[in-house]
C-alpha cells in the first residue's frame, strides 16, 4: 500500500492508519510525529457552510476581545479567550492536539492558551516587532497571473521573517514560563511552531505561484513523500472508554482512540525472540532495549520496518 512517508521518532514505525487530523500519530505508540498540512487544510475545508460559521464567531471573538483589551480589562479578555478556544477545538476537534484526552487535562490546556494570549496582550510586548510586521504586511506585491491575484514571493518571505520572529518570541511567553508547563507535555514548540507554519500556509498557498508554493512548502518541510510498503497486519480491539471498534496494526503498544481520545493501553512487554523472556517496558522507554534476562538487542516495536 502506499502510504505519506512519516517516521516515528520514538519507535521507528511508519504511519500506516488512515487519519483526518493535522496532527500525525503514531499507529504503534501513540507518540506524536508530525503536522501535515495537507491532511489540515482538507479537514478545515470540508464544509464551506461550516467554516463559514467559524469566521462568523471568530469575528464576534475579536471584536470583544479587541473592546475588553481597550478597557484593559484582562479578567474579560482571558473569559473571552477561554471562550474563543473552547470554541475553535470544539468546532474542529481535528485540530486538537491528540496529546490532550478529554476531561481535565483539555481545560487545562484550553486555560493555558487564554492565559497566554491575555498575557501576551496585557504586558505590553515590545510592540517594535508588531510594527514591523504590519510594515511588512503592508508591502506585500501583488501582480495578475491567469486572471488570479498573486503575491510577490519576496515581499511574502519577508513578511514570514518578521511573523517567524514574533512567534519566536511569543513562544518564550509560554515555553520558558513555568505556568504553562503542560504546553511541554501536550504541544511540545516544534508542533506548535510547524502548526503555525501550516496554518499559514493555508492562508497564503493560494496566493503564491505554483513553484513559489513548492519552495514554500518545502522550504518548511511540510510536503511529505510517499512510500510503498506491505500492508501491516491488524487486530480489532474495543476501546476500553466509548466501546468502538479499533483496526490496530500488530505490535502495537498504545492507541489513542479516534473516536472518543481515550488512550488504550495494549501491551506493556516485549517479547525476546532470543529467550522468550516477556521484558517490562520503562516508562520512558527507547527504540532499543536490552533483554533482561539474556542481553539481545530488541527492538520494542515490530522490527518489520528496520
Ligand atoms: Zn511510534
Ligand atoms: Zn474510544
Ligand atoms: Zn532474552
């Protein structure tokens, strides 16, 4: 079958499951892998009627907010927030990190990303790099190409210096604020930072020329090649929480079930090919382990993809 060339940074495995969510998830293990800008942008325009009905909110979120932060009244603006963000991963649940089950941990996260706008907003940032973005923003060319308007790809890159260079700073705020530690556990900075890459992406492809597109997207790796590998074999497991039918390729240590985000479990050993010794598995586990018993080199998930 050919499947998007995705490697897993924890285990090894390819992605081999079909999926819907920009964020892309290990089959095997559960880690996070990557951000696919593709798979993003299909689930963001699958309706028009339905991403029609987010900019409308989106609207109404930023006029409120834009009046709470006049008034600087931050304890609003945060409610607003919280509000907006509840919304967005509520309106595009594919957009939520696969990182976040439900319950506690999603308020959490959800209280970090209102806080951090609000802070961001209230403490009065060197606006200079503000600035030079709208500047930037401002200087955008444009020009005709077959009837469609296009954006000069240098006065574009340039913009995308400046906006780099403001989320780079944003993430500071948050990554190097120990408030927001479960940004670390949940959105770790190269997701968040490649999923901002993406969401831009999505907003300028269709300005740019198709080989200025290509450099860009590219440039930011967020095209994927495809590879030709066998079809893995499955099992079928009920998830323990929603009671909904899994197709779970062999080997496979953790799921994180597409329906309900509940995390199953489904081994907690690998198997010695040497001695047959079932070896416990640490919690921070790597690619290779030693036997315990007879010291083989194992690979803890199926070494099929070596
Ligand atoms: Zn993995
Ligand atoms: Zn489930
Ligand atoms: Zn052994």
């Amino acid at each position: 079958m050919k499947i998007k060339k995705f490697s897993c940074h924890r285990c090894g495995a390819p992605k081999v499951n079909a999926y819907k969510n920009p964020y892309v998830v290990c089959d095997y293990c559960g880690e996070m892998i990557d951000v696919d800008y593709a798979a993003g942008l299909e689930v963001w325009n699958h309706s028009e009627e339905h991403t029609n009905k987010y900019l409308q909110m989106k609207q109404k979120f930023e006029t409120n907010s834009a009046r709470y932060a006049k008034q600087k009244n931050k304890e609003a603006y945060r409610k607003e927030q919280y509000d907006y963000w509840d919304f967005y991963y509520t309106h595009y649940p594919e957009y939520l990190p696969p990182s976040i089950p439900k319950g506690e941990k999603y308020k959490l996260f959800i209280t970090a990303a209102a806080d951090m706008m609000a802070d961001s907003v209230f403490s009065n940032p060197s606006t200079e790099k503000n600035d030079q973005y709208t500047k930037a923003y401002g200087n955008l060319e444009y020009y005709q190409k077959n009837g469609k308007t296009l954006v000069k790809y240098e006065s574009f890159i340039k913009m995308m210096d400046v906006y780099l260079e403001l989320q780079s700073d944003g993430f500071r705020i948050v990554y190097d604020n120990p408030k927001y530690q479960i940004m670390h556990e949940v959105l770790p900075e190269e997701f968040q930072l490649k999923m901002k890459l993406s969401q831009i992406a999505q907003v300028w492809i269709p300005y740019l020329d198709d080989q200025h597109a290509d450099a860009f997207l590219t440039k930011h790796k967020l095209k994927h090649e495809y590879v030709e590998i066998e079809e893995p074999q499955r099992i079928n497991v009920v998830c323990e929480d929603c009671k909904k039918d899994l197709s779970i390729p062999t080997g496979a240590l953790r799921c994180i079930c597409e329906h309900c985000r509940h995390e199953n479990i489904l081994r907690k050993t690998t198997h010695c090919i040497n001695c047959g010794n079932e070896n416990t598995l640490p919690d921070n586990w790597s690619m290779m382990m030693d036997c315990v018993t007879c010291g083989t080199e194992l690979r803890v998930v199926q070494p099929l993809f070596g």
